[in-house]
C-alpha cells in the first residue's frame, strides 16, 4: 500500500532516553501503534479489504494530529500484560493497537483521548482472522509495547518497515495546569536530543513524522 502515513508521534522521551534519530529525507526503521478510539467489526456483507484514510489534524498538541481509519485482519498474537492490546494487519503491515478508555461521567472535566460512545467494548479483542475497523492516532511502537506480546520476534518481523522521512515537525509547548495549555509545531531537518527544548518557555514534547514506506526488492 504506497502512501503517506502523516503525523507518526515520537515522544520526547524516545529521543532523549532511547536515543532515537532521523532526518528528513533519510531512512529510519520502526513499528507503528495505534491508540485505538474506535472499533468494530465488518460485517459479513461488509468490504473485506485493506484500507487507510485519514483526517488531518494541527500541530498545536499531540491529541490534535491526523487520525486514521484503518480496515484491516487480527492478527494472532499472545499479550502478556495487557487484556486489551493486539495487532491489526493491514495489507501485510502489522499495527500494535492499544485500547483508549471510556471517558469520564458527563459534566466532569475530560483531558485526553477517550474511547468513543459508538465503539466496541476494548475487551475482548477481535479474534485472529476477524476483519476489524479501527480509529485512532499513530505513534511509533515503543519497546515496553512490542515486548509485551508473544511470539514477540515474529510479530516485529510482521511490523518493522523501512521509512523514508517525508516530514519532520517538533512540537513544543508551554506548561499549564493538566496539559499543555499553548503549543506550536516548527519543522525539523534532523531529530536528534540536542535540539530537544527543556526550559521555562517552551518544552519539547515529541515529533510528528511524514512517513513514506520503502520496499526492498
């Protein structure tokens, strides 16, 4: 499938205690994840077929950037730390999913992504084979997160890919109570800790990358 995954997040922490590294029109190996706000299932009578369409989002906060609707099958797979996490593939690509709560009672205060009024219940996952419909933002997969399911080499195989960096933007924001209160993406050449911004005016809060898949013959 040859298209642009938009607004991939890496996290600060990612650059700053993983080490990681890119710069736009280079190449860069990583899973993707989902945080999943939505699910269903495909009917039977429904489209059994691969697909990605996205909303664009802004640049101002992490939860703002593009969300993506993705069709795709469960993959099987063997979580040994959350009930709720599984592996959607979509046409050959394997997406680590992770399941969004149900928001707060009406009238509270809400800060975050909630699962939607609409969706399927987090748990249970779908079962392998099922064709699933999904909601959600991308991020890079996180070690904590792969290490998580079994067999774990054999499902990193199934979602490790080769990217070509299209875009880079970081996002910084100032401090305020709860979350971020003001933000602001800058486009980046390079990501690397060194331009990472820690200070009383504006914190460094991740990256959103443009990805483009690379097919090795």
């Amino acid at each position: 499938m040859n298209m642009l995954w938009r607004d991939v997040f890496v996290p600060d922490h990612v650059v700053a205690s993983d080490g990681f590294t890119a710069e736009v029109g280079g190449m860069v190996e990583m899973p993707l994840a989902l945080f999943c706000r939505f699910r269903s299932q495909v009917s039977k009578d429904g489209d059994h077929r691969p697909s990605v369409t996205s909303t664009p989002g802004d640049h101002t906060h992490p939860d703002n950037r593009s969300v993506y609707d993705l069709v795709g099958q469960a993959v099987a797979i063997e979580s040994t730390v959350w009930s709720a996490g599984w592996m959607l593939d979509v046409d050959g690509l394997g997406i680590y999913v992770s399941e969004a709560d149900a928001g707060p009672p009406p009238g509270l205060p809400t800060s975050g992504v909630y699962r939607e009024g609409a969706s399927d219940p987090a748990a249970p996952v779908p079962e392998p084979g099922t064709w699933t419909r999904v909601r959600g933002q991308l991020s890079i997969a996180e070690p904590y997160e792969t290490g998580a399911y079994e067999p774990e080499a054999d499902l990193l195989r199934h979602a490790v890919r080769t990217w070509l960096v299209r875009r880079a933007v970081r996002l910084d924001g100032k401090p305020g109570k709860g979350r971020l209160i003001q933000g602001r993406g800058q486009d980046a050449a390079v990501i690397q800790y060194a331009d990472l911004r820690y200070n009383a005016a504006w914190t460094t809060v991740g990256y959103l990358l443009d990805l483009e898949q690379v097919h090795r013959e």
